[in-house]
C-alpha cells in the first residue's frame, strides 16, 4: 500500500495481526502428530501416487543422514546466534520433499526464503530424484543476524539454489516467465491476503500440468481452499501447508 492510502494498509495490518493472533491459537489445538501421520493418506488424495508410495518417500526422508547432519548444524548455529527466526518446521519440509519426489520435480520456484527451511528439503528432493533447479524469491537485505539467506542448506545440493533477490511483487512475473512451466510453485512470503492472492493468480498459469501451487500457513485465512476451489485443483492440508494441482 502506498504512503498516499494509509488507512487500509493500516487496517490490512491490524487484519493480518489478528489473524496471526487466532492461528497462534489453533496451532496450539491443533494436533500435529495425527497431521504427520495422515501425510500419505491427505497427499494421496491429490497426488499419482499411492499411499505406501508416499510412505516410502517419508522414509527415505528419516534416513537421508547426510542431510540431516548438515541441518541438525545450521540450525544449530542459528539458534546458538540467538536470532529471531520465523523458520519453517521441518515437518512441513518433509510434506515438500515428499511432493518433489512423488512428482520428481525439476524446476520449482519460491517465495520467502529466509534461513530456507522449505529450500533445504526441495533440493534434498531434488537431489535424490537427479537433478532440478530450485528458483527461490526473497526480499533484498538478507535475515536477521549474521546468516546469509538460505543458512539450513547443505552444501550437497547449494548448486541447484538459484536466489534472487527483490519483492515478489516486482519480480516474480517476470521471474515465472523466464523460467518457463514450473512443476511446483510455493508462496511462502508475505501472507497478507493482497500478497497472498497475487502471488497465486500470478504463479498459476505457469504451474505446469499435473504440477502443484503449494502455499504455507495456509489455516491463516480460507484464501488457499477458495482459489484451489475456485480453480478446480484438488487439494489439501497437512500441518499449515496447503497443496492444490493444477490439472492435467
Ligand atoms: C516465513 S519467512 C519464510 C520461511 C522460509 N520459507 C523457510 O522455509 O524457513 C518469510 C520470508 O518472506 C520474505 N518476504 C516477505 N515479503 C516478501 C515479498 N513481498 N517478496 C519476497 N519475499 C518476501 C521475508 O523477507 C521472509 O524472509
């Protein structure tokens, strides 16, 4: 919102906040463990794969030790640094690295890097499945403290990290364009409804087909359901990540 019509931005804020405020509160009834365990069952639902397929994955996933080495450290220092983070579950990463392996992702493109909790779990992914490029989007100036964006990636698979750095607003159009058909968009930026409805209006014509426009903190408002809804992509939630596909 421009300086010249502060009003709604204000009030957008004071919207947002609340929301932020009640979702603090659902997540604290909200029963994770049941979450992780109906992953397969939910993801089967939208995906081509079958439940024991998806099971596989999430295995694989636990016993990917040199990942977890690497990202055990990073978010060790992140944590001994003592700075704010905002970073992603990682059970939320698996839910990602289980669609990029189920649908073996080659390109893919993101918004809202920070310390890259989502990116490390898409490049393990796509580290297993042989290859891809991971396109990631996150606002000029870097996070908090002395890390880089992108601090929980392993080295292993940095070279399939591209960063760029702006507003999603001003670069992602012609981010999405240059890239060409993406198996997987994920908005996980600016989650103020406006930001949110752009981003997914903007990265949906170029989900390619049978591709996924996946979102976090989607329990943050009903935007996610409506536009899958909307748009006929069968869908659904697990933890706070919401996953639609784009038809064939
Ligand atoms: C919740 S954090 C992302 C967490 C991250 N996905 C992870 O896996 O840990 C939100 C990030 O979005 C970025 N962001 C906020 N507004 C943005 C915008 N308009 N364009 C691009 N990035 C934005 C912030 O700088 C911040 O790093």
């Amino acid at each position: 919102m421009t300086t010249a019509d502060p009003l709604p931005g204000r009030l957008r804020d004071a919207i947002y906040a609340l929301r932020k405020a009640r979702l603090g509160l659902e997540r604290r009834r909200l029963d994770y463990g049941r979450e992780t365990d109906e992953r397969a069952e939910r993801l089967a639902g939208v995906l081509p794969a079958s439940v024991d397929e998806l099971r596989a994955y999430e295995r694989e996933y636990e016993n990917l030790e040199w990942f977890h080495d690497a990202y055990a450290d990073r978010v060790a220092e992140i944590h001994e640094a003592g700075v704010a983070t905002d970073t992603t579950h990682w059970r939320d990463g698996v839910t990602l690295y289980v669609v990029c392996r189920a649908l073996e992702v080659e390109t893919a493109v993101e918004t809202g890097v920070l310390f890259g909790s989502f990116d490390a779990h898409i490049l393990a992914a796509m580290e297993r499945n042989g290859g891809g490029t991971l396109h990631a989007v996150d606002l000029p100036g870097g996070p908090p403290g002395r890390f880089d964006y992108g601090h929980l990636i392993p080295d292993r698979c940095r070279e399939h990290w591209e960063l760029c750095e702006g507003d999603a607003l001003a670069v992602l159009p012609d981010l999405l364009e240059a890239v060409g058909p993406v198996d997987l968009f994920l908005h996980d930026s600016d989650h103020r409804l406006p930001h949110m409805r752009f981003e997914y209006e903007t990265a949906l014509p170029h989900v390619s087909p049978g591709g996924v426009l996946a979102s976090h903190d989607v329990r943050l408002s009903r935007l996610f359901d409506r536009f899958t809804d909307a748009n006929g992509l069968p869908s659904c939630v697990v933890c706070d990540t919401g996953i639609g596909r784009q038809s064939r």
